[in-house]
C-alpha cells in the first residue's frame, strides 16, 4: 500500500479545506440560529441550502459513490480522506456534499441493486439532493444487533406486498424532505435458511399506513445531521410487488452489503470529529490558566494531547488499510478490517472527546462549544452498524479458526 495520497485526491482535499473553511465553518452558529427560528426542528435552514449550492458549484458533490455513472468515481483510499474531513463539522458537512447517512448507504444500495424504474423514481432526486430517504431495520421488541430477530412482516397479496411491524430509531424519518422508507421485513419467516428469510421493500412516505408515531432523542439531542431518528409504525401498509429490492429472501445479502462502505465513511467522519477536539483542546489549553500556570503546560494535558495524536495517527493507517484492501480484495476480502475499525474507532473517538470536554469544564457539556453534541454521535457510533460486541464476536471466531487445527 502507497501511504501517500494520489494526486486527485490532493486535489479535493485542499479544495474540500478550502470549502469547510471559507463556508462551512462560518455558517455553524448562522445554522444554529436558523433552525432556533424555524417553524419545524426539522426543517432545513437556508444557509444549508446555500451551502448545497455552493458545493455543487465547486463540484464537491456525491462524493462517496465509487464509479463515474452516479458519483465523483473515487476509490475509497480516494474518498477516505475527504469523509476525514467532512468529519470536522458532522452537523453541516456530510449534508452541504450530499453525503450524509443514511441516504449515502440508501443511494448504494439503489445503485447496486435496484432496477431501472426505481433509480430514477427514487435514486435520481436522491443524487440530487431534492428529496432524502430513510432505512427502516432497528425494532424496539426485538434485539436487532441480530438482524434475524427482526419481526416485521411483509406479505404477498396478489399484486402487492402488505407490511405490518414497528421500527425505531428510524434515521432521516423525521426530516419533511424524506420520501421514500427502506424497510427490512420477513417475507418466510419460516424459512430454513435464516439469513433468506427477511426482504427489503421500498415504501413511499405518503403510503396510507405508515405513521410517524415520535421523535428519537440521541442523548437528549435531536440529530438534525440525519434528519432525525424516529419510532415509525406500519399498519397494513401496501405497495406494489415491484417496490421489491431485489429479490425475495435477499434482504440480509444486501443489508451487509450495504454496511460495509458505511462503516467505514463512519470511521473517516469519527477521525475528523477526534480532530476536531484535539484542535479545541489546544486552543482551550493554550488560553486557560490553572493553579497558576497555562493549562498548556500541566502534565495531564499534555499527555492528553500526546495520547490523542497518537490515538488519531494509529486509526486512519488502519482505516486507509481497510479502504484500500475494500479498493482491491472487495468488502469480503477486507471483512476482518472492516469489524476492526468498527471496534477501534468509535470507542477511541469517544475516548478523545470525552477528554477535550474534562479540559472544557462546564463549557464542554454545554451549547457554545460542539464537544458534547459530538460525544453524542461518536457513543452513538458504538451501536449503529452493528455494536461493538458483535463486530468483537465475528472478529474472535474469525481468529479461532485461524488457529483450530494449530
């Protein structure tokens, strides 16, 4: 592996600096202020919009998708470096490029593995940034770290699929802009074959049916970054049988293969929040005065920062390693690194922060810095994607067997 980046990417990532800092830093308090104003938490402040524009313009938009017919076609060793970035302002970033979870992983996967009908129904205005979507999987009744144990039933009926279960922490539901639903559900659920029991339908969010039953607080916060979570209900809903992504049976298939370009756009993100703190926790440090000298040169900070910087330094070698191996063995190839950077770094990240917020004190669980609303993504991280525990157990087996006939 080429530790340096390729001359593309150089290219993007001093256009994407020169775009975080000339407009997506500034508009951070404008987009607090606009959305203290609107009318709907979730409605999308202006300068979000202007933000949208001015990304396109600079032509720093779909940058996640790999190939050239949907997106910029960049490796992801090329786009590794750019979600890094995007990391520093999670709130506006991801969003301003159209690269924002969930509809990034909504838009592979309609790419990869919806027809023709329903890419341009849905996965056309999604590139386009005019509408958003929502993945319906996570059940309250249910643990859904095993995505078999999902009870949603989605029934043949003649012409049409009837869908019939309740979901929470439904990311993007919540957002006026989101139009279309993702949903996992069982078609067999007596099936043999426990991993060909569940389908995936898509569901129009107008569908006579499905109800927005309550919003989803993320430690207390409301994730505008996603649209929003929310605990959604679907009563006897019907769509046609060619709403089917797909094929019956084929819904865990594309689950996983959904998640695993989204792990590791997380890991890049979580890198550039750990950065983000860093440069926080030095500028506090450099500025604040304890017990009669800067806080810059008491020991436990200074180890803070140092810890940090190696923390920071270790991840994105492993996440590069794991996008490159992504680039050139495929996602199965690299399934063992894949579960490594979902382990590592969310709980590295959180680490990190955790101790830019000790060195802000009262202001770093507050509103006037970003720290706390960034702990939050970066322990939420812990669970979405699958949670640490099973990445740990796969990864065991994995290593187990690596060394059973020892």
């Amino acid at each position: 592996m080429d530790f340096a980046y390729d001359a593309r990417t150089e290219e993007l990532r001093g256009r994407l600096l020169a775009f975080m800092e000339e407009h997506v830093r500034p508009a951070e308090q404008v987009a607090r202020e606009q959305r203290a104003a609107l009318a709907s938490p979730w409605d999308t402040p202006q300068v979000v919009r202007d933000l949208q524009a001015e990304a396109r313009r600079q032509g720093l938009w779909n940058l996640f998708l790999p190939g050239t017919e949907y997106g910029a076609g960049l490796t992801n060793l090329q786009y590794a470096p750019l979600a890094e970035i995007t990391g520093h302002s999670p709130e506006l970033a991801p969003t301003a490029l159209n690269c924002a979870a969930p509809d990034t992983g909504n838009m592979e996967l309609l790419a990869q593995f919806g027809d023709e009908r329903q890419k341009k129904r849905w996965l056309a205005p999604l590139l386009a940034g005019e509408i958003r979507s929502a993945f319906a999987m996570t059940e309250p009744d249910v643990a859904s770290s095993d995505a078999t144990n999902i009870e949603t039933r989605i029934e043949r009926d003649g012409d049409e699929y009837v869908i019939n279960g309740r979901k929470w922490y439904i990311s993007g539901a919540m957002n006026p802009l989101c139009s279309v639903f993702i949903v996992m559900g069982k078609t067999d659920p007596d099936g043999s074959d426990i991993r060909r029991q569940q389908s995936m339908v898509l569901v129009p969010r107008d569908t006579p049916g499905l109800v927005i039953r309550r919003a989803m607080r993320v430690y207390g916060y409301e994730d505008h970054q996603h649209g929003g979570h929310a605990e959604v209900v679907f009563e006897n809903v019907r769509v046609p049988v060619d709403h089917l992504i797909g094929e019956e049976g084929g819904g865990f298939a594309i689950a996983q293969a959904r998640l695993g370009p989204g792990r590791i756009h997380h890991c890049m993100r979580l890198i550039g929040m750990a950065e983000r703190a860093v440069e926080l926790m030095c500028r506090r440090a450099l500025t604040r005065t304890a017990f009669g000298k800067p806080l810059a040169r008491q020991g436990v900070v200074q180890q803070w920062i140092a810890d940090a910087r190696v923390a920071i330094e270790q991840l994105r070698l492993l996440v590069l390693k794991t996008a490159w191996l992504m680039d050139t063995v495929g996602n199965k190839g690299a399934h063992t690194e894949i579960q490594a950077i979902k382990i590592a770094t969310p709980r590295t990240v959180v680490d990190i922060i955790d101790r830019a917020v000790q060195l802000h004190g009262a202001g770093g669980v507050g509103q006037d810095f970003p720290l706390a609303e960034l702990w939050a993504a970066a322990r939420t991280l812990r669970l979405a994607d699958g949670p640490d525990e099973v990445h740990q157990r796969s990864l065991a087996h994995r290593e187990l067997r690596r060394h059973a006939g020892a």
